[in-house]
C-alpha cells in the first residue's frame, strides 16, 4: 500500500468511528446535580442547578442523553404559543463530533412540530464556529446579533456577541431530504 492509499485508509476508518449508544430521556431532578457539574464543566458562562432546577419547574422541554449510564449530552427547549426556543444543547467533550448535539436538535425539532411551533429560535456565541455549523446544517439561519450578550469567557476577554438564528419549523434541512 503507498503512503497516499494508508492516508486515504486511515482517513476512511476515521468518519466510520461507531456513533455512542445513546438513550434519550427526560431530565428530571435527580439528575440536576450531575448535569449541573457538567454545565460547570463545558460553559465559560453556566447555567446553575437553579436555572435548570426553574427550567423543569416551568415545564420546559428538558432532555438528557445517556451512553453506560452517563449523562453525554443534556438540553433544554421552551414551548410557546406558535414557536419555541431552544434554550441549551450541551455535549460532553470526550463525545463530541459523533453526532450527538445532531440527535438532540432533531428531538427539539419534532417536539416543536408537534405542538405546532411555526418556528424555533436559538441563541449562540458569535466565536462558537462548530456550533453554528451544526445549527446552520439544520436549516437555522441568523436573523440578529446581541451585542456583547455573553459574559466574557475569561477575566481577560471582552464580552461576547451572540447571534440569535430561527428556523422555520416546517423547513427541512437540505441534508436531511
């Protein structure tokens, strides 16, 4: 084999890497000190055990995603007349790129088509690339821009931008066809 065909090869075995057995569930409140430990862990801004604590208490569309009974990614969507919004889809790093952070958006989406959300807004930092590739690929678009939104997130760093995107609810995604 030369040494394009072993590159090629290899690149190959890469994309074909075994997506995690995922079981996806709602949150509930036994589960908000773990996820809140993983919020800590992922934001540079975090929600806290109250805010997700609030989220269920005011009946949010709140979803945990578990592989070996660990919690590998965790989301929250609110439902309101005629749209929702999706509030957080977080990841654990060591799963991230498989697809995960994919599955939880599709499951917000169809829990907002159901209740007959005509679109879905979310807010991202403007800096966070893959994550706005990841919801570009789902048919979001931008709409606006909230200035200095975000607290920094380091003592040294300046606030950030978010970018609010929308996606109507009855639009597929080109990808998805």
């Amino acid at each position: 084999m030369s040494g394009f065909e072993a590159r090629v090869s290899m690149a190959t075995l890469a994309r074909h890497i075994a997506r995690p057995e995922v079981a996806w569930r709602p949150l509930c409140e036994g589960d908000l000190v773990r996820v809140a430990a993983l919020e800590a862990q992922i934001h540079a801004a975090p929600w806290t055990i109250g805010n997700f604590r609030d989220a269920l208490a005011a009946g949010y569309s709140a979803t945990v995603g578990e592989c070996h009974c660990r919690i590998v990614a965790y989301g929250v969507l609110m439902l309101g007349a005629g749209e929702a919004q999706i509030l957080n889809v977080s990841v654990v790093p060591d799963v991230r790129r498989q697809g995960l952070g994919r599955a939880l958006m599709r499951l917000f989406l169809g829990d907002a088509r159901r209740q007959s959300a005509g679109q879905v807004f979310l807010e991202v930092r403007a800096s966070n690339a893959p994550a706005i590739g990841l919801y570009e690929s789902e048919g979001f678009a931008p709409v606006a821009r909230r200035v200095e939104y975000y607290p920094a997130a380091t003592t040294d760093a300046p606030r950030e931008d978010a970018l609010v995107m929308r996606r109507a609810i009855d639009s597929e995604p080109s990808s998805a066809r």
